[in-house]
C-alpha cells in the first residue's frame, strides 16, 4: 500500500519559517505530480502549490514569493519550505500525490499536519 506521513508542522511567529515533509512509502513518485494543500477553519481546502511529473511548477497567489515546492526523488520526499509566514497561513496542510505525471482521481493523501502563525 501507498502510505505518506507528513512532518514539520507547528507553531511558529509571523516571518517565521516552517519545512513541511512528505514521504511516500509504498511506492516511488519521481515522475508524479505532486501538490500541497490546505484547510483553514470554516475555509474550504485549497491548492498551495504543486509540481508535475515534467517538473513544472505552480502556486496560489497567496503564498507565490513565500512558498517553494520541492522533491528529493531519492527519499520519495515532498517539501514544503514556508518563508514570511503570517496568520492567514494557518491551516491543516496536507500532501497529495499522484501516481501519473498529472494530479487526478484516485490520489494519495497524508494525514495532514497543524500550521499555526501566530501574530
């Protein structure tokens, strides 16, 4: 089975940084399409960023400049670097990760990690 474990969430300053992590097991993803998103209470969840088999990239406006999404291919590791942190960033971060070059039905999701910006 395809399990991803999340890590790195917590609770940081506003302009603080936090690294999200994950690692899927199970299975490789190198040339998957990978994203990450988030729920804020009494928000609906949404994209952050995401990157494609190809290795392009893309992000929501609201963290663009902030947030880098990355990939170590050797660790099946997804990141999550998160600069210039504020309030509104606070949310349940999730992970998702597609077994083809482009996000679609039948995705793995992790278990999500707490991030909380306070201000």
């Amino acid at each position: 089975q395809v399990q991803l474990v999340q890590s790195g969430g917590g609770l940081v300053q506003a302009g603080g940084s936090l690294r999200l992590s994950c690692v899927a097991s199970g299975s490789t993803f190198s040339t998957n399409a990978v994203a990450w998103y988030r729920q804020a209470p009494g928000k609906e969840r949404e994209v952050v960023a995401l990157i494609t088999g190809g290795g392009s990239t893309g992000y929501a406006d609201s963290v663009k400049g902030r947030f880098t999404i990355a990939r170590d291919n050797a660790k099946n590791t997804v990141f999550l670097q998160m600069n210039s942190l504020k309030p509104e960033d606070t949310a349940v971060y999730y992970c998702r990760v597609s077994m083809r070059p482009v996000l679609g039905p039948n995705d793995y999701w992790g278990q999500g990690t707490q991030v909380t910006v306070s201000s």
